[in-house]
C-alpha cells in the first residue's frame, strides 16, 4: 500500500470519527477558531478558494496541504466530490501530516 492511498484510508477514518469539517466556509470557520490541525484543499480547486483558504491557513499558521482530486478527496471520506477539508483532531493531523510530507517528497 502507497503512501497516498494510506492518507486516504486515514481520512476515511477520521471522517467516521467525526473529526473532518469539509467545505470552504465551515474549513474557514474552523481555522480562524483554531481548531482545525491541518487543511488539506485538492489539487483541482479554484484559484479563489486555493487563495483564500492558503491566506487563512498562513495567517492563523495551520499547516496545510495540496492533495488528490475533488473527486478522490470526497471518495475518501464517503461524501461526493469535496475541495476542502480540515482536520480537527491533533492525532489524526499528526499522522496525515507525516504521510502528505512523504507523498510531497516524491
């Protein structure tokens, strides 16, 4: 098993855990409350969202991460296609964290 397909195993999990908010508003809602551990945005999103959401991310210095399709993402978590997700566990963040920096390195 790769290392992306660990990530989204991992999502899945924690989307049952209840520990992921998707869409744009509630991931804003969630960095700018300073609980959210990690973003993670698709590689497909718009640039008006990548921005937003990267702005967001560096000024309130939440970590995050450009990873998989819209449709990937959503099939990760069992919803239909999502463009962000932030992560609202210190655990699960953690060790999706370690798992996105690997898949970065390649």
């Amino acid at each position: 098993m790769n290392v992306s397909e660990k990530a989204l195993q991992l999502l899945g999990l924690a989307m049952r855990a209840g520990k992921i908010v998707t869409g744009e508003e509630l991931a804003v809602r969630e960095i700018q409350g300073r609980r959210a551990h990690l973003v993670i945005l698709s590689e497909d999103a718009s640039s008006n969202t990548a921005k937003k959401i990267t702005d967001k991310c560096k000024f309130f210095n939440v970590e995050w991460h450009v990873f998989c399709s819209r449709e990937q993402l959503g099939h990760a978590i069992g919803k239909e296609a999502r463009v962000v997700l932030a992560i609202t566990d210190a655990g699960f963040a953690k060790k999706l964290s370690e798992y996105l920096n690997e898949y970065n390195r390649r």
